[in-house]
C-alpha cells in the first residue's frame, strides 16, 4: 500500500506519521528502531535523506532505541550501500528499519511525500540496481522524471530540499516517539531474529 501527500500540506505530518505507525503495530515484534537515510551530500538533488538523517541524528542522539544511518557528515550512497546494509544486518538483526530517499516523479507530483509499504529500491530513478532496504519506505519527489534526468536535476532548489526535509524530519520523529513505547524487550543472546532488511509488509 501507498500513501501520499504534498509536503506543504498541513495534514502531511499528522497523516504519514499515523501510517507509518500503524504498519509498524500491524507486526509488532521489533526490538529497536533503524532509520538508512540514501543519497549523497555531493549533489543537491539527492541531499534529501542526508539532510533528513542530519536533522534526525540531533533529536536522537544517544537515544539506544533509534539507530540513524546516513546523514550528510556520513552519507549512504551508492557506493557504501551493501557494506552499510551488511553492517545493519549484523547490528540491528530485531530492528524496525524505515528506508527514506529522494524520488523522481511525473511534474505533478514534484513536492508529494510517498509513504510506501515496501522495501525501497534504491537508485530506480537512475536505473542503477541496487540492493532493497527497509521493511517501508518514504519518499519526496524532488523532480521531474525526464530522458534528461541529470538535466533536469541540475535546477533543483536547496531550499526545496531543506524544506521538505524538515517536514519528512517532524514526521519521522513523531512517528518514533509513538513506535518506542512498544518495542519488543531485546531477546537474550543466542535468539534467533527476522532479517528485516529483505522482507517486506
């Protein structure tokens, strides 16, 4: 299931966060939080999990039930994906993980939040292959799909980004603030756990 909103509504925050909540209660059996924040600190256009995840490391710095990875000081892109899904499946083999990236979109849509109960496939608008993430995923449209992608990306707006960024930020942290009061107690070592990088809703 999708849903989605424009970032700029009013409603957006309150409504993705409830979803995103409610999936989680729909299989509550997750000992900690992991939020992978994709996208590179190199080109505006694909800032928007790091400037998210930046945003998101200062509220829960230090918070043992939330797990932040990707932010634009440490960005997950491309090139340090596998290790850093290989790093979560090792650490955080009980974890809720929420998988957030920037997105390519019809022109109508650019400025709508995604709320998708999925794993995220990173890299489709740019036809790379890469390997999925998260047992759900959110994404913002920050431009336009087109033959000329890189084009089209090149005259994307920081302050768009940031925006929007802080919007999917606000959400993110509600929905933890209502997830963490029902996490599962971690298991004793030796407990066998979900890898919770592949499945899926």
């Amino acid at each position: 299931m999708m849903r989605h909103i424009h970032y700029l509504d009013k409603k957006s925050v309150a409504y993705l966060s409830e979803a995103l909540t409610n999936h989680y209660l729909s299989k509550p059996a997750y000992t900690e939080i992991v939020i992978i924040c994709v996208g590179t600190n190199r080109y505006t256009w694909d800032s928007l999990g790091p400037m998210v995840g930046s945003r998101l490391s200062e509220r829960f710095e230090g918070n043992r039930h939330v797990h932040l990875y990707g932010t634009l000081e440490k960005p997950v892109h491309a090139l340090n994906l596998q290790k850093t899904i290989a790093h979560i499946t090792k650490t955080h083999n009980q974890a809720y993980t929420i998988a957030v990236d920037a997105a390519l979109g019809q022109f109508y849509k650019i400025g709508t939040l995604q709320l998708v109960e999925e794993p995220l496939q990173p890299g489709v608008s740019l036809n790379k292959e890469l390997p999925p993430i998260g047992h759900i995923h959110l994404k913002g449209i920050i431009n336009n799909h087109s033959l000329l992608n890189h084009k089209v990306m090149e005259h994307t707006s920081l302050t768009f980004i940031d925006e929007m960024s802080a919007v999917i930020s606000r959400l993110l942290v509600k929905s933890c603030q209502d997830i963490m009061p029902q996490l599962m107690p971690a298991p004793q070592l030796g407990n066998e756990a979900p890898n919770h990088l592949s499945s899926a809703t």
